[in-house]
C-alpha cells in the first residue's frame, strides 16, 4: 500500500472562511504554547541534570527520562513521569478545549515533531554533514495561522462528502450545527481510502488548501531491475534521459516553467514597486492570487513531468530510475543575478520526491545513491574515471554540446546522464546505449505545451478550380 495526497484551494462562502480562520488562530496558539511547555521544561532541568547525577549516580537512567532534552507528546501510563508530557501540561489550556480533540492532538504532535526533526538536524551538524547550525524551533506569529489536521478515526464521511468535526464548546460559542465544515471528496478518490483530512493555511490565512492523504494498492509490474533510466536535471532541459532499454535520449522542455518564474518575477516587481511608493508591508490580496497562479502552474509542470517519466520507464519495462542527489547546490549556486533567480525557484525536489513516491507505487526502484559530481565534465563516450578532470581541460566546444576524446560530438546533458547511469551500473551499459545510434540526437518532449484552437485546425486538400472552399472553422 502507498500513501497520496491531493491537495486543492478551497472556495469558500464568509462564514464557513471565518470558521476555518478562527479554528486556524486557535491551532497557533496552542502550538505556541506547547512550544512553551518544551522550552520551559528544558530550561529547568539543564541546569540539574548534571547535579543530580553527580549527587546520585544510581539514579541516571530516572534523570535521564526527568530531565530529557524535550517533552515527549506522551509517556507510558505506568510511567512514573507521566505528567511530564506535552499533552498533560497543554490540555488544559483554553484553545485546546477550543479545538477538536483529534486536531488539537495532532497540533501538540506536530511541535513533537518540530523537536526531533532538530534533533537530527543538530546531530549531523555535529558528524559534520552541516556546514550551518541549526536553530531550535521558533513561535508562530502572534497573528500567524497553523494546520488544522483530522485522522480518519473520527471522520463523518456521508456519500461523497466528508464532515470535519468541531468541540462542543466552539459550536456553542459561535452558534454552530457542526456541518458547517463539510466538503466534496474528489472523484479520485474512494471514500473508504482516506487516512486524513488537513486544512492548511496559505499567506497566513488569506487563502486555504484542503489536502486529502488517501491509500492506494501498489501496482507491480513485470520490470526488469537490470534496465535503467537515468535522468540528468537542468534549466532549459529540465530533464535529460538516456534508457538502457532501447538507448533513446529524450529531453523535458523546461522553458514553460522558465517561462512561469520570469512572468511572475515581473508582475510582482510591478506590485513591489507600488506597495514600497506608498509603505505598504507584508504580501497584498493581489500578490497573494499572483503567487497562487504561480504555484498551481509550477505543479501542474511537475505532476505532467513525473507521469511522463513514470510511463516511459513501464511502456519499455525498466525497473530502475536513476536520479543523483544535488546536497546544497542552490546555497553553492554562482551563475550571476539572473542565472541565479532562474535556477532557485525551480522546485527540484518537489519533482524528486513526487517521483519517488509514484515510483514506489508501481514497484520502479528509485535510486539516488549517488553525487552528481564531476559527471558533466567526464567523457562518457570514452569512459574516462568519473572524477575531477585534469586542469585546463575543456571539452564543450559551445553551450550545450561536448566533444568526447573519440570526435564523437554529443549533447551536454545527455552526456550527463550517460555518466549518471554508469556509476549505478558500470561502464558496460554505455556500449549498448551507444550501439543503438539514437543518443546524438536527442528527442524534445514539451508536456506543458497547450495548443490553441487554431493548431488543432485539419487542413483541408486544395479544392479544384472555381469550386467552393469549406471553411475549417466548421
């Protein structure tokens, strides 16, 4: 079974708006204050954990649990620390009984899991996998909104339609039926499926996102594990592909989305201008439709990229995607001011991680184990080591093609990938890829092309002379 989430912008009427915006409010602050709870409790016992264990020794692995690092969601009832958890000492705050109990809960996991993820931050910067300290998880905004999540367990599913619950007391308080919150469930998805229902907030609070996370059957194919596709990003080429299966290069057009940033760029510049004239802060209405506009473009490019990617490698039956890490490349990035804002706002992982996750779901290895460097510099043609070439050589003759040491001319990126490939499967598969003839000549693939009208006109066969000519519009 696999997890998959749809998200969709919500429309909605004031009242139901102002419910979700007041609910939202309520989940900050306690998220706040079980953050509070955190930092206050590790604040007291730093200073007398070391005490107490030099004072009774025998009693480390009780301090240890006392005086952890951070409070826990919840301990064991027969723990004898049990009311030193972050649900204990933040239930009975105000915005907790505000809440539903499943909502309010997971916000107070939710500030759990901020604790532990810095925790494993703090370690690897500590092994030396982090060049930059990470910070301890900050407070929300004083007028700042958070998630609003419900599990499944308590979930009024009706037909197609889905009711979030609300607590007694906020009903009574606003005057509420508690159906206020009802919502479609999208036609793909089966009701029986859903896991959970999260409402998120968007520019703090001007604009809401419904996301249903839902479980789906794997879908094995019959694949072959010893085939592999590997996939080099770029900016205009956003991904180059070269396949073991039947030795094809293909390219995805990255110019749409290129084109996305620079239009947005653009219009924001214009609003940013007029809100510094007249000292306006923060983000407006406008820029907020402007950034939501945006948005939706940049996932509707990435969704039509991994469905490209994910059919391609089941129509000819390869069963390992190749895909090189890229740890910190944009905080390293030195292409000059446009090259830069070009670059960083391309959501490179968003696509890497929806391809892993459609990849496991149709039983495609998804492997990532490797760095992506040097593989640009390297002649795959003529197998060089994969490694730092010696200085002074060049082998791209113009931008975006590469000479190998045979004569061979080849595109850049292709060459690229070809390298990608043979790290994860060794120099045997450059051979046969190169026997088919089709690498030199890379085939571009435009999945965010949307013909007009007027391109999808069937031309009509030349009428003979002095007879009436059919219009193509009819």
């Amino acid at each position: 079974m696999a997890l998959r989430v749809v998200s969709n912008y919500l429309r909605l009427p004031k009242k139901t708006f102002q419910i979700i915006d007041t609910l939202a409010y309520h989940a900050k602050s306690l998220y706040n204050v079980g953050l509070y709870n955190v930092r206050q409790h590790s604040a007291t016992h730093r200073e007398n954990r070391a005490i107490l264990q030099g004072i009774r020794p025998d009693l480390t692995s009780g301090v240890e649990v006392l005086v952890g690092s951070y409070l826990p969601y919840t301990r064991k009832k027969d723990s004898p620390f049990k009311e030193y958890s972050t649900y204990v000492q933040s239930k009975e705050n105000e915005n907790y009984g505000l809440l539903h109990s499943d909502a309010a809960q997971q916000t107070l996991k939710s500030v759990e899991e901020a604790y532990k993820s810095y925790f494993e931050l703090l370690a690897l910067y500590r092994n030396g996998q982090l060049e930059d300290r990470p910070g301890s998880p900050k407070y929300l905004p004083k007028d700042g909104r958070f998630k609003l999540a419900f599990p499944r367990a308590h979930l009024a599913i009706r037909g197609r339609f889905v009711t979030l619950g609300m607590s007694h007391k906020f009903r009574k308080q606003h005057g509420l039926t508690g159906k206020e919150l009802t919502f479609p469930i999208p036609p793909c998805i089966k009701p029986h499926q859903i896991r959970e229902v999260t409402i998120l907030p968007v520019n703090n609070g001007m604009a809401y996102k419904i996301e249903f996370c839902y479980r789906v059957p794997t879908q094995p194919h019959p694949l072959d594990p010893d085939q592999y596709l590997a996939i080099d990003l770029g900016l205009n080429n956003f991904a180059t592909m070269v396949d073991t299966a039947t030795g094809a290069a293909v390219i995805l057009d990255g110019k749409r989305i290129k084109s996305i940033n620079r239009w947005y760029n653009k219009e924001n510049a214009w609003l940013q201008s007029i809100k510094d004239k007249q000292g306006i802060g923060g983000i407006t209405k406008r820029q907020a439709r402007l950034l939501k506009r945006r948005d939706c473009q940049i996932e509707e490019a990435m969704n039509r990229y991994v469905t490209w990617v994910v059919d391609y490698a089941l129509q000819h039956r390869i069963g390992t995607v190749v895909l090189p890490r890229w740890d910190g490349i944009k905080d390293k990035i030195n292409h000059g001011k446009r090259g830069n804002q070009n670059f960083v706002q391309i959501p490179y992982h968003k696509f890497r991680r929806k391809l892993k996750s459609t990849c496991e779901q149709y039983g495609i290895r998804f492997d990532d184990s490797h760095s992506e460097a040097y593989t640009s510099q390297v002649d795959a043609l003529n197998l060089d080591p994969i490694r730092k070439p010696p200085y002074g050589r060049k082998r791209r003759v113009k931008r975006g093609l590469y000479q190998s040491a045979l004569g061979t001319l080849i595109n850049a990126d292709v060459n690229g990938a070809l390298n990608h490939a043979r790290k994860v499967a060794g120099d045997s598969v450059v051979p046969r890829i190169i026997g088919s003839g089709r690498v030199n000549r890379p085939v571009r693939i435009r999945t965010t092309f949307e013909p007009s009208p007027f391109a999808q006109i069937k031309v009509q066969p030349c009428a003979p002379q002095g007879a009436p000519v059919a219009s193509p519009l009819r």
